[in-house]
C-alpha cells in the first residue's frame, strides 16, 4: 500500500470514529447512570480483515507465532464467508479495555456493539473470577494484558531467531504446552511461580548415576551418606506423598519437576532455560483466560441484557435505527446449539424478575387478613401489576413534561441535569434518561409489568408462596394492598443482578437459579445417543437433569478434570494422572494423544488411571430387541505411555474408587472457592 493510500485510510477511519464519538460517550453516561462501572473502553475502527485477524489472536493485536492463530483465522473467514456469521465486535479484558468495531456495520450496529461493550468491560472490572488473574500480583488494579502479551510474543519470537534454538523445537514445545492449558486451577489466584513440593531429600538423577557407575562398596557408601539417602539411590521405597494432595495446576507441576526427553540419552534430562520460560508464559496466559472461559453465559448474558435495556427499553437506537437493531439481536439470540447469549440472558432476567416478584409477595403477604394460603384467593394480581406501572411523568419524559418529572419522589430525579434540560443544555428528547437517577431508572424500567413478563407475578407456585410466609416476621402489617405496594423497594432486582455479577462464575450461576421453573418456562430437556436405537432421543426435562447436563458442560471448562496423583510413581520418577470421572468417560483416543505431549514435558513415563464403561455386546443386541438401553460396567483403566510404547490394563475396582464422584462436583459455593 502506498504512503498515500495509507494516510487516506486512516483519515477515513478517523471520520468513521468521529460518526461514533458521541454514541461512545453517551452509552458510558447511560451505562454509569444504569448502576455499571466499567473500565475505561478504548475504541477502534477496524476492517474486516483485520477483525478476522484479532478475533483469531483472541482480541489482542500481538500474539506469538504458531501455527493456531493461522487456523483460527482461516475458520472465522470462512464461517463469515460461508457460514453467515459475522463479527460485530471484539473486547478484550484489560484495564482500559480495547473494544474494535468493524468499520462496515451499521451505525445501528454500532452502537449496539458500544452498549454491549460497556456492559462486559463493567463484568470485566467487577467480577471477582476476574480478579484472580491480577489478586496475587503488586498492582492488582491493572490488568494490563495487552502488555503481558506482547512480552510473550516478543521472547518467542526471540527464540525462534536464536541461531543456536531450532525454530522447529520450540514450535514444538508450545504445541505440547498447549495440550495443558486448560490443566491449571482456576479456583486459585495466579502467581507467576507455585510451589510444589517434591519427595523430602530429593536426589540429583544425574549424581545417583556417575556415583552407580562407580560401584562404590556399602561401606564406603555408609561412611559418605546417611542412610536414608543411600534407601533412595538403592531405588527403595520414598515415604511420603509426592505431592501430598492431588495437584490439579498440572503446568505448574511439569514445570517444577518436569524434564525434556532427550532421545539419544534415551532419558529425562534438564530442561532449557527457554523452555521453562514457555511453560511459564504458556501457564500466565492459561491463567489470564479462565475467567473469560469460566463466565461465558453469565458474561455474554450481562452484556446483551444491558445492551437491550440501553438499546431499546431506553431508545438508545433512534426511531430509524430500531429495525435493524431488532435484527441485529434477534440473529444474535437465535443462533443455533448452546447459546450463551440467549441462555444468559433469560437466566439474568429471571433472577430480577423473582428477586422482583418475592419483594412484591413479601409486602402483599404482610397484609391485614392475607397469608400465603389464601393470597391467590383474595388478591388481584391485575390490580397489583396496574398499581406498580410507573406513572406517566416518568414513563414519558419530553421537553413539554420537565415539570412533571420535578414532581416526581427525590430520589428518582437528577435535579441538576433536570435544571440544565430546562436551560436546553440537554436533549431530552434523545436522552431522557439523563435527568433521572439509578433508583429513577429501576423503576422506569421495572420488570414485573414489562409486556413479556406481565405474567411472571400470577405463575408463582403454592410451595414457592408458603416458603415465602412462613419465614416472614411480623413486624411490618399493612391496612391493604396500596399501602403495601407503596413501600416496594424498585431497585431490588438490579440490585441483586450486581450482587450476582460480583461473586459467581458460570457454574455456581446455573447452579443456583437453573430451577424447575426457568427450565419449565424456557423449555429446555436433555436429550441422549441411545445404543439401542442408534439415535439421539430426549430423555429428560427434570431441573435436577437439565442441571446435570449442562454444568457437565461448564465445570472445568467443559473438559475432563485431571490431577496429579503420584509424581514418583512405582518409586520410578514416572507421572501418575487421575481423571477425576464425573460418570462422562474420557476419549480415550484423546487421552492417548494428550499423554504423548506430557511425557515431552516430563521427560519419563505418564500414567493415567480412569474409569471407563464398557457394555457387553451382547447386552446391546439384548436391549434392541426389548427396546430399552443397555446396562453398562464401571471398569477402572491405567493407561501408561514410555516413549514408545502405549499401554492400556484393567486395574482393580479399588484403585479407581477415590477417582469416583458420587455426584457431578459442581456445589461448592464462591465464597469458598474464593476464600
């Protein structure tokens, strides 16, 4: 490209940006006004190239080189090619964040795209997953990941260079790290080094063979070591636990005692400097990444319910706008298979509605001659839903109905942007919102007597009413309905979606508010490959099912939960791994594929014990006939790789037992994961 093409494009990319410099500014006021707070967003104008290219490197312009971000790339291209899909955006989580907007949307896109920004850069910024990343560090405001990263590329790529490095090894290494990424503990703050203890009085391998090569006689071993130390170059038995409980930060573990294969040794020696170095920087960005990947529904679920609440509920998309926002959210909801936005979203929106809706039944069941028994009986729940509209000088404010809005409770009003609205300052008209207040705004925008959510008071159960009155105190009675319904507190719901946003992650999410009524009202089942039939068939739509099934796909990323058992396994040096089974077997062929890589990191053989099940095929021509499923065996695995050779042996019920869980470990609450 030439000098003056250059200069012509970034002006024209300046023009673009200038086109958005109010809609930036405005959606941080209407986000901040909203209750958000979040970082700083710094915004940029890209083309579709070069959003291919970031959504490849995971939202940062540098990134070391591998052959991944090539792949990565060419899949997104042919997915916007082909496939229909196309990028609106990309964030990263970094304090400021980086948002890059693709220049050929609309202004209607963009500005979604602004709004949803600020909603995950607030996620970002408040949720403590993503404070593990930066708690154990000196500054722990700043994330600072775009810095992180280049320091990363910048030493690969050094390597690579170094005439005395083979480029190839090193590619190869980061290939084998990357095997492990997801081998971390994510339940920890990172530290950039952990340590992990090895076997009390550890001996040097290198030492032990030169002082075997010099055969030396028991006496003279005697008088030179004591003879714990002589027990251990014998290759008698090590006591203790190495390490003493299981390790589930399996790059930190290979890092500290692992060694490279050296094929003509035909053993384990010393890594290089280099190579310890990639370990580390491959473990800080495995660590940087978890919380993205441990908040996907809760934070794609924040970012298109305030997206939606700025967009259409406070017209941030103007009248001619509106339609193709529509379109914009209706593709982005109703893509196809696990959904995390549409999932998010409707889980976010049903814990304002039942934090909104047991406010409600708390006051009206305070009410002289109401209980939770005859509730249903002798309240109108259409007078209940006309009594909490909010009243027109707040649904409807315009320069005509600047007075009305200053008869309006106190706390609803923004007096000084009122007065300013009145001196003109002010375009009211286009943003209403800015002479109300966050408590003003929570009850403009109360979610009981929105239009899809009007029946949402009238559905509540018998059961959900009793465990309402029965723990109710008697020291707040109201003469009736309207005295009750005046003290409702209208910011209840959104209070409680900050309360959630800060201490949550996807599993603890779904956890707590997948109920039978949210699955009942969305309609989600599980569904099963069935052996009889060959085909898949749904199998449940119980809460306790869905449940299952879906924090199956979240805990530990989705993937199998592996640790570090044994790091001197058979008193051998060779690693012992342990699936800890959920009763979703492994892939075994991946499996086998996977402790190739370790063994590169470790240097000596990798075991790993799993269970498996295994169905006679006998039993399965039997359950055809009778049209049922086959009953399978729980079968306990140890698969050992040496180098060369790959082993798989069925290995006694009680080696495996204590891999076993009795139910899928997914119940442990934030406030231990995080203590």
């Amino acid at each position: 490209m030439s000098k003056r093409n250059s200069n012509a494009d970034r002006f024209r990319k300046q023009a673009i940006a200038g086109e958005l410099e109010e809609p930036v500014e405005e959606a941080r006021n209407l986000a901040e006004k909203l209750g958000l707070e979040p970082y700083p967003v710094k915004y940029w104008i890209i083309d579709y190239d070069e959003m291919n290219e970031l959504i490849a490197y995971g939202g940062f312009q540098s990134r070391y080189p591998h052959w991944r971000w090539g792949m990565q790339y060419d899949k997104q291209q042919k997915q916007g090619q082909y496939g229909g899909g196309k990028a609106f955006e990309i964030v990263n989580n970094d304090n400021p964040a980086h948002a890059f907007l693709q220049e050929s949307n609309t202004v209607a896109d963009q500005k979604a795209v602004i709004t949803h920004v600020e909603a995950h850069s607030d996620f970002f910024a408040n949720n403590d997953w993503f404070g593990m990343f930066t708690g154990g560090q000196a500054d722990e405001d700043q994330v600072n990941a775009a810095a992180m990263l280049e320091r990363h590329a910048r030493a690969i790529d050094e390597y690579m260079s170094d005439p005395d490095i083979d480029r190839a090894e090193v590619e190869k290494w980061i290939d084998h790290c990357l095997s492990l990424e997801d081998n971390i503990d994510q339940h920890q703050v990172f530290t950039r080094r952990l340590d992990v203890d090895g076997p009390a009085g550890e001996i040097d391998e290198d030492l032990a063979e030169k002082l075997d090569e010099l055969d030396l006689s028991d006496e003279i071993k005697g008088e030179v070591f004591d003879a714990e130390w002589v027990e251990k170059l014998e290759g008698e038995e090590i006591t203790g636990s190495f390490p003493e409980e299981p390790q589930k930060d399996l790059l930190a573990f290979v890092r500290e005692h692992g060694k490279q294969y050296d094929a003509e040794a035909g053993r384990g020696v010393e890594m290089e400097e280099w190579q310890r170095d990639i370990l580390d920087m491959m473990r800080a960005e495995a660590y940087y990444f978890a919380a993205q990947k441990m908040t996907k529904v809760m934070n794609e679920g924040w970012a298109a319910y305030w997206e939606s609440t700025m967009m259409t509920d406070e017209a941030f998309a103007g009248d001619d706008e509106f339609l193709n926002y529509a379109d914009h959210m209706a593709k982005v909801l109703a893509s196809g298979g696990l959904n995390p936005y549409s999932l998010g979203m409707e889980l976010w929106e049903y814990v304002e509605n039942t934090t909104n809706r047991q406010e409600v039944l708390e006051a009206l069941l305070r009410v002289e001659g109401v209980s939770w028994r005859n509730l249903t009986d002798v309240v109108d729940f259409d007078d209940v839903l006309e009594t909490l509209e909010p009243p027109a000088a707040l649904e409807t404010i315009s320069p005509d109905t600047l007075d009305d809005v200053a008869t309006l409770p106190d706390e609803w009003v923004d007096h000084e942007a009122l007065e300013r609205a009145h001196e003109g300052e002010i375009d009211v008209e286009k943003y209403p919102w800015k002479v109300l207040t966050y408590e003003g705004l929570a009850r403009r925008h109360y979610s009981l007597v929105k239009r899809q959510h009007r029946g949402f008071l009238k559905r509540v159960s018998q059961n959900d009413l009793e465990r309402i009155g029965r723990y109710l105190f008697d020291d707040a009675r109201y003469d009736s309905v309207d005295e009750a319904l005046a003290d409702i507190d209208y910011t209840a719901g959104w209070d409680r979606l900050f309360d959630v946003r800060e201490s949550h992650n996807d599993v603890t999410f779904l956890d707590e508010f997948l109920t039978q009524e949210f699955i009942t009202e969305n309609n989600y089942f599980t569904y099963e490959h069935s052996q009889a039939t060959g085909q898949f068939h749904v199998a449940s739509d119980a809460a306790a099912d869905v449940k299952k099934k879906l924090l199956l796909q979240f805990t530990n990323f989705g993937k199998p939960t592996i640790a570090v058992y044994d790091g001197n396994y058979n008193n051998a040096n060779e690693l012992l791994l342990g699936h800890q089974y959920n009763g979703v077997m492994l892939d075994l062929g991946q499996a086998k594929e996977t402790l190739k890589r370790i063994f590169e990191l470790w240097g000596r053989p990798v075991n790993l014990l799993t269970i498996v099940k295994e169905v006679d095929e006998h039993d399965i021509e039997v359950a055809k006939r009778r049209n049922r499923e086959p009953d399978a065996e729980e079968q306990g695995k140890l698969i050992r790789y040496d180098g060369q050779t790959m082993t798989t042996e069925d290995v006694p019920w009680e080696e495996v037992e204590h891999l076993a869980a009795d139910d899928v470990d997914y119940d442990t609450k934030p406030d231990e994961w995080l203590a």
